[in-house]
C-alpha cells in the first residue's frame, strides 16, 4: 500500500516532465533586432527579410512553432524586401506574420525550456543591441545545454559573438562559424564604421573558427556540432533544414508524440478533406459542438451552425474541392489558421478559423469566410 501512494505522484511527476520536453521539441526562437539606424547616424539600419521569412518557411513546414524576440521586445525595423519574390511576397501581406514582426516579445518574457533552437536573423539592424544582451545570452546557453541547437545567418552571427558557458568559456570553442565575414563589407564606407565590432574577430576572440566562403552568394553555411551558421542570405534554406535535421536526430526517441502543430494540421484536414470526400463523422471530430460558420452576404451576416454545415455533407458523396492550408498559428492552447478552398471554374474561398485546444485535442470553434467567382476556363 505504502509503494502504491508513492507511486502515484512520481508517475504524474513523470508525466508532467514527459509532457514539457515533447512541448518543447516543438518551438525555435528567432532572435532579433530593434535597432532603427547605424551606431548613432541616420542611415537606416533593419532586420534582412528573407533571412526572416525563408527558415521560417522551412521550420513551420516542419512542424515547427515559431516565436520572435528583440531586446526591447515590440516593432522590429525590417529591409532588404523583395516584392516580387513570391515567398517573400506571401509573408509581407500575411497579416498574422507580420503582426509577430510588430509584436516581438521580450527575453524576460521567454521560457528558455520550451525551445529547442534558438535562431539569429541578420540585417545590418542585427550588429547592434543583440550580443550584449545577457537575457539573450542565458536563453541561448540554456536552450545549447538542453541539447538543443544554436544557429545563425550573415550578419546574425553577430548575436552570438559573445556566448560562454557557466564557466565563462565560450560555448563554441574550436567549432566552426560562419557569417558575413569582413572581406564582403564596404569598410570604408559610414555604416561599417559604426559596428561595434567586426563579426570575423570576435567570432575568433572568443575562441572560435571563422570561416568562411571567398565566392560569396553561394549557400556557404557550416554545421559543427549543435552549431548550424550561414553566411549570406544564399544560405537561408540550406541553414533552416540543416537544423531540422539535427533536431529530428537529437530528438527522435519522442518522435512518435504529435506536436500541436501536427494536431491542428490534423483537425483542418479533418475539416478540408471530410468536406470534399463526403466523410461527416471527421466534420463532427473537427467541430466543437457549438462551432457556428459567419460571412457576409449582400451586406448582412450570415451565421450557420456546425450541425446545419454537416448535414449537407452526405456519406460518400465526393466534391470537386481543391483545399490547402495557407497559414498557422499556435500560442498555448489557442490557435488561428488560414486555408484556402477552390471549386474550380466556380469559386474560391478563403477561410479564417479559430481552434482552441481542450481535453487533449484541437477543436476548430470558429469559421469566418469569403470568397469570390472564378471565372470557367473555356477548353477547345
């Protein structure tokens, strides 16, 4: 009897860790900057978006949740955009990505323990108010020391210029590192006189091994150990999968538990395919029970019950209804995503949906959509 009561608070202990290390084999950190301008001058200074949104492309693909910080937390300055780059084009007018660029969080907000990389953006903006910060600092060492993985891109180095260990060592002694060494900057130029250091000696100061691609544009990055560094903005994708992978080997012996990621990937499905396939009972697995569907019609607000959306689902009965998953975005046990639906040559619909997770499973609790006419393809 006396072994049954000990038991019991030590399996739910063992549950409870168990349940924070397969939380947090699901989140990387992107570190960033505020810094508006060089040093003291009025030239712009700002975060490099493709080095944002391309790793951030591969990690939430991967099944990854992504949160930012910055020093002072909020805005961030973002440059270097490419509009007519059609990744770089979908996030800019994504307004749930861009609302975590305006909202960055602070390091005193950030649970080290929850992460599993922690990831540095470049841009000129990223020389500036990263490296010295000792929060930052200690989220990186913690999330290094969990055996998680430590990555960088072009000027994003910079971030980690001073990192040490409890001993005050550096935490990447004899590796590898890469980053926009000095033979590609314009030194003589205003800007660079206002680094506070160059990113190819502190790396070396602190007892690490510069080094680096003399072509340039050219994907150079360098894994060593739990260390993945990029060299130029060429590098973004190479870099973001290589972490991936270290984070798929290194955490693989919980591989089997679904992220929440996956869970809620899983719920749309639910509610993607089980529309188009004819399958109610995965609608109603998808549905709260009180789920309600709004969009507007002819100015008025139309709002359908879950129940009333399911019944015009019939067993079997299969649609011509192309449907993907545009966007997701988890924090905590609540959830927005987008997806989009087409009836070809009739119409395409946009849909905007809330989950929350409760009981242990993701439930869509709410709908809003619209849409608009295709025009019919006329075949000769």
């Amino acid at each position: 009897m006396i072994t049954e009561k000990l038991n019991k608070p030590f399996v739910l202990i063992l549950i409870f860790l168990s349940f924070k290390t397969i939380h947090a084999q699901n989140k990387i950190l992107f570190v960033t900057s505020n810094q508006d301008f060089y040093g003291n001058t009025k030239i712009p200074a700002s975060n490099h978006f493709e080095e944002i949104v391309v790793p951030y492309d591969v990690f939430t693909k991967a099944g990854y949740q992504v949160d930012f910080i910055s020093s002072k937390g909020g805005a961030i300055p973002i440059g270097y955009i490419n509009s007519s780059d059609i990744l770089q084009k979908k996030y800019l007018y994504d307004a749930w990505f861009m609302d975590k660029l305006e909202h960055t969080k602070k390091p005193t907000e950030i649970v080290a323990d929850n992460y599993v990389a922690i990831f540095y953006s470049g841009g000129g903006a990223a020389m500036f108010g990263v490296a010295e910060d000792k929060n930052i600092q200690k989220i990186a060492r913690t999330i290094y020391n969990k055996n998680g993985v430590v990555s960088a891109i072009c000027h994003g180095t910079a971030g980690i210029a001073y990192l040490k260990d409890e001993n005050g060592k550096s935490l990447y002694a004899r590796k590898k590192i890469t980053g926009y060494p000095d033979k590609f900057e314009s030194t003589e130029m205003e800007y660079y006189k206002t680094f506070p250091f160059s990113i190819h000696k502190a790396i070396k100061k602190n007892d690490g091994n510069f080094v680096y691609s003399d072509k340039g544009g050219d994907g150079f990055y360098i894994v060593d150990g739990r260390f993945v560094t990029g060299q130029d903005p060429s590098s973004g994708s190479k870099v973001a999968n290589e972490v991936v992978k270290v984070l798929k080997a290194n955490f693989k012996s919980n591989s089997f538990v679904k992220s929440d990621s996956e869970q809620v990937t899983e719920t749309l499905l639910d509610y993607i395919d089980g529309t188009a396939n004819g399958q109610p009972e995965r609608l109603r697995k998808a549905f709260h029970p009180d789920f309600n569907l709004y969009t507007v019609v002819k100015d008025s607000l139309w709002i359908r019950s879950g129940e009333e959306y399911v019944s015009n689902v019939k067993v079997g009965q299969k649609v011509n209804r192309i449907g993907k998953i545009i966007s997701i975005d988890i924090e905590k046990d609540a959830a927005i995503a987008k997806a989009e639906i087409v009836i070809p040559d009739v119409r395409s619909f946009t849909d905007y949906f809330l989950l929350l997770k409760y009981e242990g499973s993701w439930k869509i609790v709410h709908k809003s959509y619209s849409w608009r006419d295709l025009p019919k393809i006329e075949i000769e």
